[in-house]
C-alpha cells in the first residue's frame, strides 16, 4: 500500500533538527519539505499537502499545537497526519498533542529506527484513510446514481398503464407497486402499503400464497392469465395478469402486471348478447333457441314428460315492410313479440329465429295444449296492432310438433314445424297445423323435384310447344302461344303445372324465362326466313322477370339476334304480376312499347284488377280465362262476365282472345259475340315443333261460320 515516494513537512525552529531529520528521512527515500516556524508550515501545506507533517512543539510564534490544531480544523488538511517531536515523558505535552489533533509522538533527540517505524505507520494509515474517503465518494456516487436510476423506473412504472405490484413471499408484504395499481385498486399510496395482498384476490386466502410457491417453482411464469382482483369497495375488476418470482438474497419477490380487461370483457359480454339474443326483440335468437330445446329435450326424456314446439309465421309482415317502411315492420315484429310472450307460461320459451318467424317450447305439453296455445295467439291477433299512427291487422300461420311422436331431436323438430307452418300457409293462413309424416315425403319430394330443375336448366332439358291462336274473322292463324315442357329424364314429358310453380319459388324463373324469349326469338326468325314467313309468337312471363330479370334486356336481344320486328313478339302477363311493382313494370312496358312488341294480360278474369286500372299499362290484347269459357253456354253468368271484357276491351282499343275453347258451341258463341281470337284444343292442342309446322305448312284453318270442315284458306 505504500506509495512510492511520500512528501514530508517537517517543521521546526531550529536548522540542526530540521537538518537531520531531511537526513534521515532522505535515507528512507521520502521527499521533504522544510518550514521554520509554524505560518510558514500553514503557507506551505496551503500551496501543496504532504503526506505528513512533522511537528516541534515549540517555536516561536505559532507553536505546535496551533498549528496542529487548525490543520485538523480544515477538512482540506485534516486528513494529514501528524508527529509531534516532544521532550521524553512529557506526558502533559503529549495529552495537549493529542488534543490538538496529533497522532503520533516522537521524542527527541530522534531515533532513526522509531522515526522510519512511526512515519511508515501513518503513512500507511493514511494511505488506507484516503482510500476509504475515496471509496466512500465512490460509493456515494453509485448512490446517486442508483437512486436516480431507481426514480426513472418509479416514473417510468407510474407512466404504464398496467398496475406493477412488487410483493415480498416471506412477509407477504407489499415491497412497491406503481401509482396505476393505486388507481385501480382505488387506495393511495400509504393505504395501499398497509393492504394485505392476500386479500386482493378474488380467490380464497391460501389461493395467492400457493400461487406464489407455484411461481417460485418455475411453474406459470410468462403465463398470462385472466383473474379478478378486488377494489377498496369491495368491487371485482377483471385483469389480466402477468407474474413472475425474482430471487432476492433469502427471500423472493413476485412481481405482478396487471392490465385491466373490465372493458374488453365488457365488450365481450355484449357480443355473446348479441350472439344470444336478437336485438330488436330481446328474444332468445335461434342460436340460443336450439341450445334451449335440447336442454328442455334432455330433461323432457328423463322426465318422461312431451315437448311441443310451435313454429309462427307472421302472413302480411312482407306487405307491412314494404308499404308502410321498414321501422313499422320493426315495430310490428317488436309488439308481436310482446304479446306472444303473453301467450305462454313463464316456463316456456319463446325465440325469434329470423325475420317474421318465431318459436315456441311448450314443456310437458302434448298436441292439445299446443293447439290452445296456438288459438290463444289467434285470438291475441284479433286485436289489430297500432304500429306508428298506422292500424294493421296481422295473422300467423302456425305449425306444430311433438316430441317424441314427431322426432325427439331438436332440429327435426324444428325442421318439422317449419315444414308443418309452410302447409298451415298453403292452407290459407291464420291457421295451424300439425306435422305428419306425409309432410316429410312431400318436402322430400318437393326438394328432389328442385334439385332435377337445377340440373334441367343445365342440361337443356326444356322444350317449347306451340299453340295456335285463330283470327275468328279470317279463320286463319294470326299467331302461336309458346308453352314450356319439361323432358324429365326417366319422367316423359312433364306438364307446366307440375315445375313452373317450382322454378317460380326457387326464382329459376328468371333464367328458365331468358331461354323462353331467346328460343321464341330464334324460331321466328328461322320462320321469317322460310316458307312460313313471319308469325308472332307470344311468350309467357312471371312476376319475378319484371322484378329480378332483364326483361326488356332479353327481349331486345332477341329481336337483335334474329333480325325480327317487334310487334313479333308478344309478351303474357297475369294480372297479379302487373300489381306487384307497378312503376318498374310500367316503366319496362313502355320500353318495349316503343320497340313494338306485343303486351296482352292472360287468364283474365281471375285476378281483381279494374279495367280501369289495367289502362295505366299499355296493353294490346285480353286474354279471358279459360274458367270462364268452359261453360260460356250453359252458364249465365260467365257468359255475361265475358261479355262484359269483350265490349269493355274494345272501347279500350284492345284485343281479345278466348283460352281453353274446346267445342264449336263455345266457338259459335265467342264468334256472335265478337271475340276477336281463340286458342284452344277445339283448333289445336299445343303441338312439338315438327307437328306445328307441318299445320303451318299446311296452312289449316278454321271452319267458317257455317261449321265447315276447315280447310285451306288461300
Ligand atoms: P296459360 O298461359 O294460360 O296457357 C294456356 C294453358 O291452357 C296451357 O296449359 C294450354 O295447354 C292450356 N289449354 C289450351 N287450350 C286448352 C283447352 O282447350 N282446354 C284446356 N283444358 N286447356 C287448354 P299448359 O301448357 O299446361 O300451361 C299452363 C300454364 O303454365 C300456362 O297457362 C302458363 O301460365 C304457364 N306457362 C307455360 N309456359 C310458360 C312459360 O314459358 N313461362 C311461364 N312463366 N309460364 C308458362
Ligand atoms: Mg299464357
Ligand atoms: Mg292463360
């Protein structure tokens, strides 16, 4: 530890002792420094410290002891040592040496070996003295720094948005947390020191500490998991935690983030509402629905006890929605719901499972307390809802199953009752029925049936006949009503009534529609271009070409196509499909108006529609129903109906053609009466092409008025 070459201060009066001492210590390689007298030995310490000062007692002026003590007084020159040189045994100078801040004696005259001993022994003492003082402001710095340090991660803790929490394992105690954990927990920051971290947890007291022991044990560290912490109010928040065991010296410290979730679980909660319950009634969805019945279905078979579901069906609500807007559909949908749940005991259940459909579970019920139940909504629909200053009269139609009789599993029952409601709708709604077994062969029977529509449309299995349609006055053929036929493979050739009514549910229509006036288009042109020349042809049209096709698209592409004149082509159209969207179809019409083609209304008569009302759409011709031909001369009444279209039809300019004309009396009869065409088996069935123009070809014709075999007409 000693250092290389020390500097030593002596001070003293006399030039003989300073002389041998700078002797002896030069022997001993220390560096000296001298001064005579004791200001002078404070002015040189002042310019530059040794390492020690030896120190005569006596001097004139300031003796030793003075300046002994005004070194020790500084804190600049405390820290060096000094030897007083003293007569022997001068115990009372040595106590005032001592007092005066001295560390060391040395009796004169000096001996050389005590000298080296005592100035190597306290330069030692100083050396380490220095070191400490050294290391201590080392370490005071460390200090510092630490502290800053420590307050940057405080700040840098209290800036997260997570709750840290530092606990002690062996005393249970909180060691540090940071000020989002007050906040959350809603404590200060001295409460929160106070608080026992055990019971901060949701769970029961040991639950933490067997937590933290799990931590420790290197199990579930960097794990996230949600749990419940516990507020000053008592209140649980939902977070999720982070926590892992940090080793400090014999004891552990847990460290916990915390984040809080309260909102996230909110939101979960509300989307498992959302998923469970429909919005605008509140009811159970269909989801939750289905859960429902099994779990009734389970304990219905334990029980040994019926279930009856009911499923209903609302009749006008498509009408409501679409005159009246759709916030008074929803307010329909919302008040009906209010009253069904009226309608049933609190055991029972009731769900929306879409739209204007909802459902029933009646628990321990059989068919007959599902058919009160189900008069019970009858009679509650009786009364008309007020719906947004609008009065509305709503009925439903209802179908039922029983479980077990009917299925015993939740879908088939369902599955049933729709199927079940669908047939209390056939049967003219406001009514219910029950599920039979029957109804199951129709519905499969019915899907296998769309299911080979689908491939037909694929797979040309469509054909068009042809009837004719007579000009009564000449006899002769004015034109031809296209008529589809289905070749079913394995089926022969299928009749209209027994697909079209399926294309027009599953709106294949639309598609089946588009070939209709394609092929029609194409065979007049192949006509015009031969030795038949140009015939009209009609084609019928569904509502749902006015509302989900091209009509006027398909149309005019055919005459494009073909190269044909408009008026060509004519175009069927029933009554109801005319009121179904009157301005689009108005707006259709005209188009192909101004193009020529042909509008007639077919099977009029059936519908409700005025005369008056049909005048809003341009129309050529009436085709009267063949209901009210069929017993034209035997029936008073439909002999008058009839005459009254035809002479009305004409003061509107417009055609008329007779369907379904079977007999020559009906004939005779139209004819007095001045029907202006006829169409019916009496002239002609509808006939496969070759057939067709072979009669084209022929030219056949109408028997005159005088019942004349027919014959060609020139
Ligand atoms: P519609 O348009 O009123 O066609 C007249 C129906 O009366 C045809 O039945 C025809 O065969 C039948 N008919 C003609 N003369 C007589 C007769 O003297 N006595 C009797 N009892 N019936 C006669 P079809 O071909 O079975 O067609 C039935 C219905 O199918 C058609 O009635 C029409 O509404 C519909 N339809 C036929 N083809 C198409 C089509 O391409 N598209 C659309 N949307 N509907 C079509
Ligand atoms: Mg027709
Ligand atoms: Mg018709």
């Amino acid at each position: 530890m000693t250092s290389p070459v020390a500097t030593i201060l002596i001070v003293d009066d006399e030039v003989q002792n300073r002389k041998l001492l700078e002797a002896l210590l030069h022997a001993e390689s220390y560096l000296t420094l001298t001064a005579a007298n004791g200001e002078d030995a404070l002015a040189a310490i002042a310019q530059l410290a040794p390492d020690l000062v030896l120190l005569d007692i006596m001097m004139p002026g300031m003796n030793g002891y003075e300046v002994a003590s005004t070194l020790k007084a500084n804190p600049s020159t405390a820290h060096i040592p000094i030897i007083m040189l003293t007569a022997l045994n001068d115990r009372s100078a040595r106590l005032e040496g001592l007092k005066s801040g001295a560390e060391e004696f040395l009796t004169k005259p000096v001996d050389r070996a005590e000298l080296s001993l005592r100035v190597r022994n306290l330069l030692r003492l100083k050396e380490y003295g220095d070191f400490l003082k050294n290391h201590s402001v080392l370490l005071e710095q460390q200090v510092q720094a630490r502290t800053i340090d420590l307050q940057r991660f405080r700040t840098a803790m209290d800036a997260t948005a997570d709750a840290i929490m530092l606990v002690s394992r062996s005393s249970m105690r909180f060691i540090e947390f940071n000020a989002t954990a007050c906040q959350m927990l809603g404590y200060s920051r001295e409460e929160l020191f106070l608080v026992d971290p055990v019971t901060l947890s949701a769970g029961p007291p040991e639950y933490m500490e067997s937590l933290y022991d799990a931590l420790i044990a290197g199990h579930g560290t960097n794990q996230l998991a949600e749990t419940q912490i516990r507020r000053v109010d008592g209140s649980l928040i939902d977070v999720e935690a982070h926590r892992l065991a940090q080793r400090f010296g014999t004891d552990w410290i847990i460290v916990s983030v915390l984040r809080d979730i309260s909102e996230r679980k909110q939101a979960q909660q509300r989307l498992q509402h959302l998923a469970h319950y429909d919005a605008l009634t509140g009811l159970p969805n269909r989801r939750l629905f289905y859960e429902t019945l099994k779990s009734i279905l389970v304990q219905a078979v334990q029980g040994g006890w019926q279930v009856a579901v009911l499923y209903i069906d609302l009749d006008q609500f498509k009408n409501v929605n679409e005159t009246l807007g759709h916030a008074v559909g929803d307010e329909l949908l919302g008040q009906f719901s209010n009253r069904l749940v009226q309608c049933v005991r609190v055991r029972d259940a009731v769900g929306r499972l879409g739209g204007d459909e909802f459902a029933l579970i009646l628990a321990g019920q059989g068919q007959q307390g599902a058919a009160l139940v189900a008069n019970k909504i009858k009679e509650m629909l009786r009364v008309p809802f007020e719906l947004n200053g609008h009065v509305v009269g709503v009925t439903a139609s209802i179908g039922i199953t029983v479980q077990p009789d009917d299925a015993v599993d939740a879908e088939s029952l369902i599955k049933y009752a729709d199927t079940a409601m669908y047939r209390a709708k056939q049967a003219g709604r406001n009514t219910f029925s029950f599920f039979t077994a029957q109804m199951n062969t129709d519905v499969m029977a019915r899907l296998e049936l769309e299911a080979a529509l689908r491939k037909a449309c694929d797979n040309d299995e469509f054909v068009l006949y042809y009837q004719p349609k007579v000009q009564l006055n000449s006899g002769r053929i004015v034109g031809l009503e296209a008529l589809l036929r289905w070749r079913r493979p394995g089926h022969g050739l299928v009749a209209p009534s027994e697909f079209i009514p399926v294309l027009e549910e599953t709106g294949l229509i639309v598609r089946v529609g588009s070939w209709v006036i394609a092929t029609a288009g194409k065979q007049i042109g192949l006509w015009q271009a031969c030795a038949i020349g140009p015939l009209q042809i009609a084609v019928n049209v569904a509502s749902r070409q006015l509302i989900e096709g091209d009509l006027a698209g398909d149309v005019i592409k055919a005459l494009a196509d073909n190269h044909i004149a408009g008026h060509l082509l004519e175009l069927e159209l029933t009554e109801s499909s005319l009121m179904d969207n009157t301005e689009r179809t108005i707006a259709c019409l005209q188009n192909l108006k101004q193009h020529g083609v042909q509008i007639s209304i077919d099977d009029f008569g059936t519908g409700y529609s005025s005369l008056a009302y049909l005048r809003r759409f341009p129309i050529d011709k009436l085709k009267i129903d063949i209901a009210f031909i069929r017993d034209i001369t035997s029936n008073p009444d439909d002999a008058a109906i009839t005459l009254a279209i035809i002479s009305m039809a004409h003061s509107l300019k417009m055609q008329v053609v007779a369907e379904g004309v079977e007999t020559a009396a009906q004939l005779a009869y139209l004819r007095e009466h001045r029907c202006d065409q006829i169409q019916g088996y009496y002239f002609s069935p509808p006939l496969a092409l070759a057939e067709l123009e072979q009669i084209l070809l022929e030219q056949k014709c109408l028997p005159a008025d005088d019942d004349m075999p027919a014959v060609a007409v020139g």
